[in-house]
C-alpha cells in the first residue's frame, strides 16, 4: 500500500489576500517607504545617524524592496522573494559593532508603521474588516520572513568572523611559544590582527586534547587559546592576580590543565615549555589529586622526568641493592627506606609512620645497612637515594 501523502503545505498569510488589493495600493508605497526609515531613525537610538554609505543604502534598499516585495506577493501564492538584501543587512550590522537587539528594534517599529500606513490606505480605499485582518497577518508575517533572514546573515558573519579570528590567535599563540621573541614589532601586529591586547604577564596553561575554545570561553577575560601538538594550550593574562587560580580551576570543570609560570609575553616560551612538559605527569596522576597542577609546585618531577634515561639510571644504580629480594620484601624494604628517610632517621618517628615497633624499625635497617653499605651514611648517596625512590614512579 502506498503510503499516506503528507499534507499540503499551508498557504502563506499574503496569498490570501485578494490581488486587487495590491494594485490600489502601489501608487502610495513611496509614502511608507519614507514613514518607515523616519520612524526607525526616530525611535531607535543606534540608527539615528545620516543615510551615508553601506548603512544608509541597505537601510534605503531593505525598507524599499520590503514594502515593494510586500505589494507584489499579496493575492501570490507560492515561494517567498529574495531575501539576499535582509541577510547582508544583518552581515553589515556585525560588521559596524552592533547588537541584533537594534535590528531587532528597527524591524517591529517597521512592521508597526508599515501596518498604519496601509491600514489607512485601506480605510480610504473602503476595505472591509476581513480585508484588513488578511492585510495585518500578511505583514507581521512578512516582516517575521524578513528578520528572520537578517538574524541569519548576522550569524553567518559572526561565524565566519569568529573563525577568521580564531585562525589569527591560533598564529598568535604559535608564535609566542616557539621560542624567545626576537622581533617584538612582529609580535606586536600580530596581536593586533587577532584583537588581542598584549598582556604585562601571562601563563601557558596546558590542557591536552580538550578543545581550547570551549575551554576559553570560560577563562578569564583576554584568555586565548590554540590547538598545538602534542597538547591544546591557552594563554591566561595576569596569572598571579587574586583568584586567578579559582578561576582556572572552575573554567576547567572536569578536565585537568597544568598552568606554566608567569611572566612577560617576551617569555611565554618559557611558561609553555614547562606546563607542556608536565602534562604527561599530571595526565597519568604524579602530580597530586587537584585537577589543576601548578608547575611551580611539582618542580622535583619535573626535574626528574626531564631525563629520561638519565632518572632511569638513578634509579637503576641507587636501588640495585634491592636486586633479588622477593616482590614482597622488596616492597617492606622501599617502606621502610622512605619512612626512616622522611623521618630524617629518627627511628620512632619512623615507626610510627609504618605502624610499628621501633624495633622492628631497627631490625629492617639493619638488613638494608648490610645491602646499601655506606651508602646510608654518605649524604651525597643518601640524597641520591631520595631522589632515586622519588623517581620510581616517574619512570615505571
């Protein structure tokens, strides 16, 4: 069985209109055309201004081609005329810095005069009261079909605005963290170009794969961000000023960011490669529980982890006296060493951190005595061996 066709469209406001009405009413369009773009420079503040270049053409154009476009599909029914002169209406408000809450405006007070003048016309000309009601629908529809397409050419020129803007910080960013800025006038109209006023300090903040848009739009003021390899990066003015951490913090929400150091945008470089180099850390969890890890405040990590193979061999040298033990005695011996170290050899302190007897205390460094030798003694070897149990993890 076929199927159910769907139902015909409804027709249009206007094409209900009876077509003679029209031509009564052409000869007096030129009057409204002139009611209309006085009333709108009259009632709304950002269009008070003379009728000169872009602005006062569209204005001129869309008032006239409306109430033209108006007259000739009364009584038509079928596709709606060109909207192409709304849309760049719309795309010019963007461009001049306004609000769609002024086209907005100038389109209801439009509709409003636009309807007072043919409804005067029409009470000359006799018209009955279905008439006018068919006429007032058909207006307030056809204004509606023409904001609608000027909202829609201001979205596209904010769209293709905001990704032209965009690709001009991505360039921005890129520049700055590349390397020391050895061309400050470059710097300069670059910043310039993305709309972006250079900063007395800023911080890198890292934050892997997210998209940094998204993430920038709930920074502080003036942040900017750029997708890098091997992680997204965002620019964040003024790091140490108060609250400025919370602030990153609640912008980041569920994701984690490492904020490198502040300091001029001359240096941003600097604070770059330090966050991107402890992402890796706080992406597998060695810098502490907080979403947001501080740079400043994992400086021994990331000291360790610079070198890979280099930590390695530390770790590999310093711990070599554990070589053999079974996984459990091992792991007793690595407690102990870390407890007695933490506790700056005091054996009691050290106990109670294990939760045991001081004795037992001695007992385990007497074992680890006989492996590690003097190196329990040598403070050079000591501090080594710190640094060696520190570094476990790092490179596990």
């Amino acid at each position: 069985m076929d199927p159910t066709p769907p139902p015909p469209d409804e027709p249009s406001p206007w094409a209900a209109v009876d077509p003679e009405v029209a031509e009564r009413m052409r000869p007096r369009m030129g009057a409204a055309v002139d009611a209309v773009i006085a009333a709108v420079r009259a009632e709304v503040p950002e269009y008070d201004q003379p009728l000169e270049g872009e602005f006062g053409r569209l204005i001129s154009q869309g008032v006239t081609a409306g109430l033209d476009q108006f007259i000739a599909i009364l009584g038509q029914p079928g596709s709606f005329p060109d909207e192409s002169v709304y849309e760049a209406l719309g795309r010019a408000e963007y461009r001049a810095g306004r609000t769609l809450d002024a086209l907005q405006s100038a389109y209801r007070v439009g509709a409003r005069v636009s309807w007072r003048q043919v409804a005067g016309h029409a009470e000359e000309e006799g018209m009955d009261v279905a008439t006018l009601s068919r006429l007032a629908e058909a207006i307030f529809a056809f204004i509606d079909r023409l904001s609608a397409a000027s909202v829609r050419g201001y979205s596209q020129e904010q769209s293709l605005r905001a990704g032209s803007l965009q690709t001009r910080r991505q360039a921005l960013v890129e520049l700055l963290v590349a390397g020391p800025v050895t061309d400050v006038a470059a710097v300069e109209e670059a910043a310039l170009s993305a709309d972006w006023e250079l900063p007395a300090s800023v911080a890198v903040l890292a934050v892997g794969d997210a998209d940094p848009a998204v993430i920038g739009r709930r920074m502080p003021s003036g942040s900017i961000g750029a997708a890098l390899r091997p992680v997204a990066v965002l620019l964040v003015p003024d790091p140490g000023a108060p609250g400025r951490r919370a602030q990153v913090r609640r912008a980041l929400r569920d994701r984690r960011g490492v904020l490198g150091p502040g300091g001029p945008w001359t240096a941003a470089h600097v604070s770059y490669t330090r966050a991107v180099s402890a992402w890796p850390l706080h992406a597998a969890g060695h810098l502490g529980g907080d979403k947001l890890a501080v740079a400043r405040d994992h400086l021994l990590p990331l000291l360790l982890s610079a070198d890979r193979t280099l930590t390695e061999d530390l770790v590999q040298m310093r711990l070599a006296p554990l070589d053999g033990l079974t996984d459990a005695a091992h792991a007793r011996a690595i407690q102990t060493l870390e407890a007695w170290l933490d506790a700056h050899g005091d054996v009691s302190t050290a106990a109670a951190a294990l939760h045991v007897h001081p004795q037992t205390v001695r007992y385990r460094l007497g074992g680890l005595r006989e492996r590690f030798g003097d190196a329990l003694e040598d403070p050079r070897q000591l501090l080594e061996l710190r640094l060696a149990l520190r570094a476990r993890d790092l490179v596990d």
